[in-house]
C-alpha cells in the first residue's frame, strides 16, 4: 500500500470503525477493489484526512451533502460515525434544517427520520435491555 493508502486507511477505522472497515474489507472483490482503491485514497486518504477542517466539520458537512444530494443510503453509516467525529445531535440537527432551506424540506425530513431511527439503534446498544432513551417517542 502507498502513503495515501495507508493514510486512507486509518482516516476510515477512526470515522468508521474497525468492525464496519473490517466488513467492507471482507467483502471486496476484484471487481469493486479499483473503486474501494479511489475511496480509501481519493475521499478518506485525502479529504478527511486534511486538516483544514475538523473531523466534526466534515461530518455535518459530508450528512448535508448526502442529504440535499438525496443520497439517503449512506445517512445512517455517516450518523453512526459521528460517535467517532465529534457531531453532535445538535450539530445534525442543524445541517438538516440547513438542507431543508437550500435542498428542499422533503429531503431534510427524509433525512432526518434516518437519523431518528439510527439514534434510536445506537442508544438501544449503549444502555441495559428495558431502559428507554429520552428521545425514543419523540416526533
């Protein structure tokens, strides 16, 4: 691997997760692997991985784009890898009103019932089986 790569790499597990890393890792194929090349070193290898902007910023940044773009399917991984980037709810919160204003409220709606639902997720393995979380019930 190359110093993009390698870089690339690491960006990843540490937004990521090894566990999500380590799956998309098994699950590659000759195929694919051109393009889990380009991603590795074009989007985390470069993008995430400078320093201009934090890892925070670029996760609010990367969730609005996905969301205004009606790019939902990868809404959840990215809600997921703010555990990992520093966002806060509030911080989504406010990206996705940002998206209904300049994108439209359909698509900032959409986006935001997928972060209902994996904030939901990610509560229920943080706490005691027959705990509630405070936003369960919500909206």
């Amino acid at each position: 691997m190359g110093k993009k790569s390698d870089t690339g790499m690491s960006v990843r597990r540490r937004v990521l997760g090894d566990a999500h890393v380590d799956q998309a890792e098994a699950a590659k194929t000759s195929f694919d692997a051109p393009f889990q090349t380009l991603i590795t070193e074009g989007a985390w290898g470069t993008v995430w991985a400078s320093d201009a902007i934090s890892l925070r910023e670029r996760s609010m940044i990367t969730l609005a784009l996905l969301a205004a773009t009606g790019n939902f399917e990868e809404i959840p991984m990215h809600i997921r890898a703010t555990a990992n980037t520093g966002a806060s709810r509030q911080d989504v919160q406010e990206a996705f009103q940002h998206v209904a204003i300049y994108a439209g409220v359909p698509r900032a709606n959409h986006a935001l019932k997928l972060a209902k639902a994996t904030y939901a997720e990610m509560d229920k393995t943080k706490r005691p089986s027959g705990q509630t979380s405070p936003s369960e019930g919500e909206g």
